[in-house]
C-alpha cells in the first residue's frame, strides 16, 4: 500500500532497447491506475483512463534492455477487487537502424 492509502502490486518485465510494448490495465471494480518504473525506481510513464472508462494503458518504447517494474494502482484509496492484466510487446520501433 502507498501512503496514499492505495493498494499496489508490483510485476517485473524484461524488455530490450527500441522494443514497444502495451500495457493495459482492466477492472469493472476500480478505477485502475498503471506506473512503468526505470530500474532506478523513477517514473518513466503512467496512466489511468487512455483504455476508455477507468481502465489504463500505456504505450510505450523501451529506452533501455533489461528489467521495468509495472506497477497495478487504483485511483482512490482503499478500492480493491479483480483486474486483467496485459503486456503485449508491439515489436521494434521502425527507425530503428536496422534494414535497407
């Protein structure tokens, strides 16, 4: 729990350098909210209603390869309840130095 009184739960996802990922947080019971953190613990995105409703998502691209912490939220203290969770990698940014 933060000490805003929001409950929290914290994934691991391993990515590479130029990869885009979307991550999309569903939940009929609370209003989510969703954190992407560097390794160094800083905030590199959030989000809390670009799903439509209450649900979140982030797209975004990976500046670095190695380990991202993506943290479940909710907006106001004290919700709780079930959620879906989903990461999909998107694949390489186009620009990204590789081909013809």
């Amino acid at each position: 729990m933060y000490d805003d009184g929001t409950y929290m739960r914290e994934f691991i996802y391993r990515g590479n350098a130029g990869e885009t990922v979307n991550f999309q947080l569903e939940s009929a019971d609370f209003d989510a909210y969703l954190l992407l953190f560097s390794e160094a613990n800083e905030i590199l995105v959030q989000d809390d209603d670009s799903r439509g409703g209450t649900d979140s998502l982030i797209s975004f691209e990976l500046p670095y390869s190695g380990v991202y912490y993506l943290v479940v939220n909710t907006v106001f203290a004290a919700q709780e309840g079930r959620y879906t969770l989903t990461v999909e990698p998107t694949g390489t940014n186009p620009d990204d130095g590789e081909g013809p």
